[in-house]
C-alpha cells in the first residue's frame, strides 16, 4: 500500500455497493476492498453480484458477501441493511451507485419506462441513502455515503 493508499485506508470498514455487480460499481468496490474495506453488494442481478463478490474476496482477501436488492423497494433495502450487518459484523459506508439508462430518444421513451428511471435513479438512491443513515444514527455510528449513478 502506497502513501495515498495508507491516507485513504479503509481498513476495519464495511462498505455497501449499490449496483456493484458491474460497471462503476464492481471497479469502485474493487478498489475500495485493495484499501481495505470489507464489501457487501447489493444488486438486483444476485449471480452477477455473487461472481464479483467472490473475485474481490479472491483478489484482495477481504471479506465479501452479495444480495439481490431492489433499491426501489424501501422493505427489501431495510431487510438487506440488517442481513449484510448481521452477516458482515456491521457497516459503515454506503457507495449508493444503482442506477439505470434507456438507450433510446426521449420521443421513443414511454410513461412507463421514464417512470422505472426515475423510481431506481432518485426513489432508490433515496431509499438506500435514508435506510443507511437510519442505521448508522441507530447504531450510533458515524459513517459515509456517497451518491453517484453509473448508468451504462
């Protein structure tokens, strides 16, 4: 570990990874686990998100666990916040990154389709952002959470 890497250690944390089964997701929470984290995934793709758990495991000897989370639904994210913290020995951080794109012209996009992106993209974001700090403030922990999206 470099002198940045020790600067920006995360060794002793717990890091949730919203839509971390691929793309910006499994890369930020590859990284995060090489500086140290622990890494739950939450993904609605459970295989996927089980596979890339296991290669971060594999590649950094951190402890890894994955979930099949629908972020749109505020029962399953609560669930899931309480099993990866059982399962994990608590949490700490959440890279809320779940997100989804239509690749296609705003003429061509339905009611339907423009109201899933809105309700993964926004609703989700804040469903995961608002149950996490409901944790933290339960627990009595200080934490982090970051919001971002990777749509690809």
């Amino acid at each position: 570990m470099n002198a940045l890497e020790k600067l920006f250690s995360l060794e002793g944390k717990t890091a949730i990874v919203t839509g971390g089964a691929q793309g910006i997701g499994s890369v930020v929470a590859m990284r995060m686990a090489e500086v140290g984290a622990n890494i739950a995934i939450f993904d609605m793709q459970e295989e996927k998100a089980r596979k890339t758990a296991k290669e971060i495991a594999e590649a950094t000897g951190k402890k890894t666990a994955a979930y099949g989370v629908d972020v749109t639904d505020p029962v399953q994210v609560k669930a899931a916040i309480e099993q990866a913290d059982a399962d994990m020995g608590g949490l700490d951080l959440l890279f809320n990154n779940a997100g989804i794109v239509l690749h296609k012209s705003a003429y061509d996009v339905t009611p339907v389709e423009w109201a899933k992106v809105i309700n993964v993209n926004l609703n989700g974001e804040y469903y995961m952002a608002s149950e996490f700090a409901r944790y933290l403030k339960g627990k009595g922990k200080k934490g982090a959470i970051c919001n971002t999206a990777s749509m690809s």
